[in-house]
C-alpha cells in the first residue's frame, strides 16, 4: 500500500548554525522515515517575509505539516527525533509509533 505523501515547510532566518542544524536534523528523519514519499520545503524569511507573515511564524527554525491533515506545528532544532514525529503527529502505521 502507498503511503500518502507528506509535505512538509521549514522556515528559518538565514544560514545561522541553528537553521542549519534543523535543516540537517529534518532531512535525515525525513530520509530516514518517509523514504520518497515526502515534499520538504525550506523558507528563508529573510528573502520571503511574506510567507513567514502568511503562516504567522513567530519564530525559527518552525515547521508546519500541512499534509496529510491535520496541520501540525513544531518550532526548534529538531534534534529529538521522536519529538518531532509525535508533535507533527506522523506514525508507523504498522507499529502504531
């Protein structure tokens, strides 16, 4: 059975070594968790403060899972791994995790 893809946005404020971090720690999970079946999109408000003003972003590195619903938000360095996919409410459908 196909999994359903999964989109998710990372906003950041420039090349700092917290954006940086997060880009890493979110990347590894996605390649590691959701193999080709995800779309990951990184925004720097500091060239789109539009789109940061559209999503209400208060403050970076935030992440916001618009698919599949519901729509989920995470701020930080996305470091714990477990955190992340509990907070953005992606599981295992065959482990339940």
């Amino acid at each position: 059975m196909k999994q359903e893809l999964i989109h998710l946005r990372l906003y950041v404020t420039g090349l700092t070594l917290r954006s940086q971090s997060a880009i890493a720690n979110l990347r590894e999970i996605c390649s590691t968790e959701f193999g080709e079946e995800y779309q990951l999109d990184i925004i720097d408000v500091l060239e789109h403060p539009e789109l940061a003003e559209q999503e209400k972003i208060l403050a970076t590195p935030s992440l916001i899972k618009t698919l599949p619903p519901p729509i989920s938000r995470l701020i930080g360095d996305l470091s714990d791994r477990e955190k992340v996919l509990f907070s953005l409410e992606i599981f295992d459908k065959r482990t339940n995790k």
